[in-house]
C-alpha cells in the first residue's frame, strides 16, 4: 500500500547569502534555536507562523545562531567579540542613532553592554547589524524574517528514484529563490552540527535547482523507515525551511524501458521488453511490468496493453511505444518510450539500421551490414550521377 508523503513546516536556518547577494551557502555553519516563549521546541505550527529569525554570522568564525521573536516583540543582537573597549552598532551603512531617524521606521534601539536590543521588530528592520571599534568591524549579525509561501509546497520540489540502489534525484521548480540545499536524515531537520547539506549539482533546464542525494536502506529488505528530508531555499532577507517524510518506494520512477524487437509469431507480434539499464538487479527480483501502447493500421485507433518481459499484440499495427513500472508496490509509471514503427516485412528490413525509430524483428547476422554496403553503394552512384550532370562541357569553356 503507497503512504502518502507528509511536509512539516518547520523552523528557518537562516543564512545572510541573501542579504550578501550570494547564491550559496557559506560552508562550515550550523545552526542553534533559542525561542521567546516555548521550550523544548514544543510549540504550535501558527504561533512560528508570523515569528522573525536572526541569524548570527561572525566575520573571523562562522557562527550561526538562530534567535526567535514573533513580530513586534524585540531580540537581542551580541556583538561576538572578545574586544572590552568602546564600540558602536550599525544597521547596513548607519548608526542605530542614524536607522531610528528615517522616516518610517519604528523600531527602537537599546545598547546594554555587548548586546543590543531590538525593539518592535518588522521589515525595515531586516538585514545586516555589525558591531566596529572605530574602522575596525568586529562582527555581523543579520536579522532576518521567515518566508511566506503561498504555492504548496509540494509544487516547489519533486524526488524520484530511478531504482532501489543508494541513490535518488530532487528538483527544485524555478521561483525566486537564489539559493537551495537538502539534507537527509534527523540531524538535518532537528538542526545539528552533523548534518550534511548537499548543494546543487546543477540547475535544471526549466531554471531550477536539481540534487543527487544518497541513502543508506537496503534495497533487499522490507522498508520500514521513511526517509527523513529537509530543503532550506534563500530569497532576499527571507528563507524557507521544510522537512519532508516518505518512503523510498513512494518515489520509485524507472526511466524508459527499452524495446528489443518485434518477432512475428502465426497470428501475433511478440514484443520483447528490457529494463532500464538503470533499473535494479537481478530482474528476477526486481522484477518490471510494461504497458505496451501500439497504433491499428486499418484505423489508426490506439490501444495499451501490459505484459511483462514480452506481451503478444495484433500483427497489423504501424507504430508502438512502451512504459514500465514496479508491479509490487504499483510505482509512478516511466516515461513513454518515442513511438517506433513496426516492422515486419522482410523486404523492409534495412530500415531496422535505425532502431531508435523502427521495432524490428531478430536479423540474422551481418544483415544489416550488407544493408549499408548496398545503401552505401546505391549513394555513390547517386552522387557521381549527379556530379558529371553538373560538369559545365567542354565545349562550352572553348566558346
């Protein structure tokens, strides 16, 4: 029985790639939760809902500490530096005496000792707080603000496995997001100093982001555990963090079979079927069913037939292509196979040289290479008939 896959909307990492204009994570940074009013991370999905996150981000050590306060209520920023003499906060080019002057902005600054406190937090607030000894910068904080995203999130990230080996692929759709990674199991999503992120391996055709990620499940043995995913993406002075839980067999999509021939049997065609060569083995264990959609020539009607490894159909059809599936756990089906014609007719074999186009029966061997002597032979006397058709005469160069 499939199990439906569960998101979690989760905490925020933050990270200032954004606010840097970055587009990846700097390395080497962790992340710590403090929280204004919960403890032991027991608290409501709506009451993170519309809280503000700070990341902390040193300049000589990459520091990165996570500060919760729900809008409007205020945070303390510390200056992390051993230095004991006189320093000033800054918000981006600004004193905080300097911030709290423009207009339209409400928020009120507090410095008491190394720490500065924040009073009613909103976005104008959000970006970069530093702490200087004259020239001299001795720290960066950056105050940033959970995303809010309206698509469901499902429609930003697609996974997929091709088999049951170590390995799966994700992609991240194209939006604003100017950074993303994943990463796999509790140490990701509860935040730990272990976990891995992997980075993108590259960006999809559609703009996106696209992940090979690897597992550690046993492709031999009954899953048990669902596989533990969490995906923090960057825009602007926002970040998004999710977690999703499934198991492998949910996102089990073999690619394209492929095609072997077509035998013509006494009232039937025989179409032979191999696995992906991507597909787990041994086949006997992994075992494939294939559909099978062909073209009538009389009518043209198409029909789907399925079958596995081979599946019989009528003899008079024009065009057929195929896809597959695991049986067992009744996966996502591949994509269809290009539609190749069938054919049958001994004096059309030599057309079977191309057999990404053509579905072609067993050719007895050397076959096709006395079809490209023959083609080979007819195109050159088509092109030296042509070549003395366009020699100018003779006669004509004397003239």
């Amino acid at each position: 029985m499939k199990t439906l896959s569960l998101w979690i909307f989760g905490l925020l990492l933050i990270d200032p790639t954004g606010v840097l204009g970055l587009h990846h994570f700097p390395e080497n940074c962790t992340s710590h939760l403090w929280s204004t009013g919960f403890s032991d991370r027991n608290f409501s999905i709506s009451s993170v809902a519309v809280d503000l996150l700070i990341y902390v981000f040193c300049a000589c050590v990459c520091l990165c500490l996570d500060v919760m306060a729900k809008r409007g209520n205020s945070v303390t920023l510390t200056c992390n530096t051993n230095f004991d003499g006189p320093f000033t906060w800054k918000f981006a080019a600004n004193t905080v005496d300097e911030a709290e002057e423009i207009e339209d902005f409400n928020t009120i600054y507090k410095q008491v000792g190394k720490n500065l406190i924040v009073s009613d937090v909103d976005s104008p607030a959000l970006g970069e707080y530093s702490c200087w000894s004259g020239e001299e910068r001795l720290s960066s904080t950056f105050l940033l603000v959970e995303a809010e995203e309206g698509n469901n999130f499902d429609s930003l990230m697609k996974c997929w496995a091709k088999s049951y080996d170590c390995t799966f692929s994700c992609n991240w759709a194209k939006g604003l997001y100017t950074a993303v990674r994943l990463g796999l199991g509790d140490d990701c999503s509860e935040g730990r100093k272990s976990c891995h992120w992997v980075n993108s391996s590259g960006q999809h055709l559609n703009g996106g982001f696209q992940f090979e990620l690897s597992h550690s499940l046993s492709p031999y043995a009954e899953e048990t555990n669902m596989l533990v995913l969490t995906a923090e993406a960057i825009i602007n002075h926002n970040i998004l963090r999710r977690t999703k839980r499934f198991y492998l067999r949910d996102i089990i999509q073999p690619e394209s079979p492929q095609i072997v021939n077509c035998q013509e049997m006494e009232q039937e065609l025989n179409v032979t079927i191999d696995p992906p060569s991507t597909w787990s083995s041994p086949h006997s264990f992994f075992s494939l069913e294939h559909e099978i959609q062909y073209k009538l020539k009389d009518d043209g009607k198409e029909i789907k037939v399925i079958g596995s490894p081979s599946v019989l159909i009528p003899k008079k059809i024009s065009m057929l292509r195929v896809r597959s599936r695991d049986p067992l756990v009744l996966s996502n089906w591949s994509q269809w196979t290009p539609w190749k014609n069938v054919i049958i007719k001994e004096k059309k074999w030599c057309c079977c040289r191309n057999t990404a186009k053509s579905c072609c029966p067993e050719l007895p061997p050397g076959y096709l290479d006395n079809c490209k002597r023959k083609c080979n032979k007819g195109g050159n006397k088509k092109r030296n008939k042509n070549a003395k058709r366009n020699q100018t005469p003779y006669e004509e160069y004397v003239q």
